[in-house]
C-alpha cells in the first residue's frame, strides 16, 4: 500500500490525532440523549490534557431526541475545552451513516426517483431525525411526489429548520470522514463509522465508510499502516467485538442497547471501558 495518510497531503477529511495519550471512543448514539448525558457525566472525570475524543458517528436517526443530542455533544464540548491544557482539536466529530442521509436531502431534488429516494431514506432512520427537528416527514413525500420547485422550496426548508439551532449548522459542516493517531505512535490506529475495504488506500474508500461495514468482523489482516481499526456503528448490532486489528463499539444504542465508551492506548490496546 501507498505512504501512510499521515505522511501525505494534509486531507482536510480526515483528522489526524497527533501526540495522543489516550483516545476515548463514543458509537453510535442514534438520538438517546439520555444515555449520552449519563455517559458524558462518567466521561468528564476521566478526562485529562493528552487525550482525544472521537465521536464515531450516528449521532441522529432511529431514536427520538436527535437535535437534543446535538445541543448535549456541543454543551460537552464547551465542558472540555473548560478544562486546562485541552484544545479543540483534541475533539473529533466523525460523520456517520445517519449525517450523510441527512446532507443527502438537500439534494433530493437532483434524484431520478426522488420520491422513492426519499421513502427509503425514511426508513434508514432519517424520519425520526426529521420529527426531532420540528419538520413533518409527509410534507417532504408530497413535496417529492410533485415537482422539483416544490421539493427545492421543501430542502431549503429542512435545512432552516436543522440550521436554525445554534451550533447545529457548524457541527455538522465540519465531521470528518475517518481520523487517526499519529506521530509517537508505534501501532496507529484508524478510526471509522461502520467500515473500510482493507485493499483501497484511504481517499479511495467513499461510501465504504458508511455502508461497508456487512464483513468488517471478517477481517483478519490489518489495514496498513495501521495496526487496528475502531469502528463505531454494526448493521447487525452485535454489540462489543474486539479482535487483534479490529474492533467494533456498537451495543445497539437507539435500539434498545447501551450506549458503550472506550479508551485507547498508543500500542491500540483498549483501556477502560464503561456503559451508560
């Protein structure tokens, strides 16, 4: 494979976590605020100056409080930042499957079959994150089921209604595709949403990171450079897997699961371990 991503270009897609002491890892949420906020009270007391956070995507969709789970990630973060020697950079918002079908609305109007487009999307969880937002999902199939005017008019007002909440439209114009550690680290790590493909370089992986995750529990060799990769959304919500060059977070929050946080050292081991 290529030179590490590290070593290329900056990629402004990508974050590269330089110097880490530690990682906290946060999946899938899938708009349970609850669990976020009783998971964020265990997280703040363990956080020192050298760590990261990564958020590792699905913040919306499925469950029933998707805005609000926005307004609390914001409100951590201002938390974080509070505490001497932390950085922004030193947190780290990843786009999951759940963000990309949100930014895919806006341009809806440019499908061949928006309609069809749109129902699907409903399905995949956008519909909550809609309702959550104060936007009814029927006016968007009405919308698609008559003309592209109507359906532009209709996008421009599901991004008011998202934008309008303070914060919400920098979150979510600056989520990185995939991050990673860096500098002093003997074994990095990558960190992802829901997969990659082990034999394309990192630019090349696209959707791969969002609807490619059906074999990543199959993968038995690592993914030069990196000695392990953490992901945080399962299709098949199997809950907690750690194998020698993978790992999955996902233990079904938004689906009646918990919501897990896990810490990673610079040799990729996981430390702690909590669930809310």
């Amino acid at each position: 494979m290529s030179q590490p991503a590290f070593q290329r270009s900056v990629d402004f897609r990508f974050a590269a976590l330089k110097g880490a002491r530690r990682v906290w890892t946060i999946p899938s949420i899938h708009g349970e605020v609850t669990r976020l906020r009783k998971l964020h009270d265990a997280l703040i007391g363990q956080v020192k100056p050298g760590d990261r956070i990564v958020y590792l995507g699905n913040y919306v969709g499925h469950g029933d409080d998707s805005a609000p789970v926005v307004d609390e990630i914001l409100a951590f973060r201002r938390m974080v930042l509070a505490i001497a020697g932390m950085q922004p950079t030193d947190l780290v918002y990843l786009r999951g499957q759940q963000e990309e079908l949100l930014s895919r609305i806006f341009q809806l109007q440019f499908a061949s079959t928006p309609w069809m487009v749109y129902e699907w999307m409903l399905d995949q969880g956008l519909a909550n994150t809609l309702e959550s937002y104060g936007i009814d999902m029927r006016e968007g199939l009405n919308a698609a089921a008559a003309d592209v005017d109507r359906l532009a008019r209709w996008t421009h007002f599901v991004r008011h209604m998202i934008y309008r909440r303070e914060g919400h439209d920098i979150f979510y114009g600056t989520l990185k595709r995939a991050a990673f550690t860096t500098d002093n680290n003997d074994k990095p790590m990558l960190f992802v949403n829901t997969g990659v493909k082990i034999d394309l370089r990192l630019e090349d992986q696209g959707d791969r990171f969002w609807w490619g995750g059906d074999d990543f529990q199959t993968i038995t060799d690592a993914y030069d450079p990196y000695a392990r990769v953490i992901r945080g959304y399962d299709p098949q919500r199997r809950g907690l897997y750690i194998n020698c060059v993978t790992a999955t977070m996902d233990n079904g929050c938004g689906f009646g699961g918990s919501l897990t946080c896990a810490s990673w050292t610079p040799d990729a081991a996981v430390g702690q371990i909590f669930e809310a």
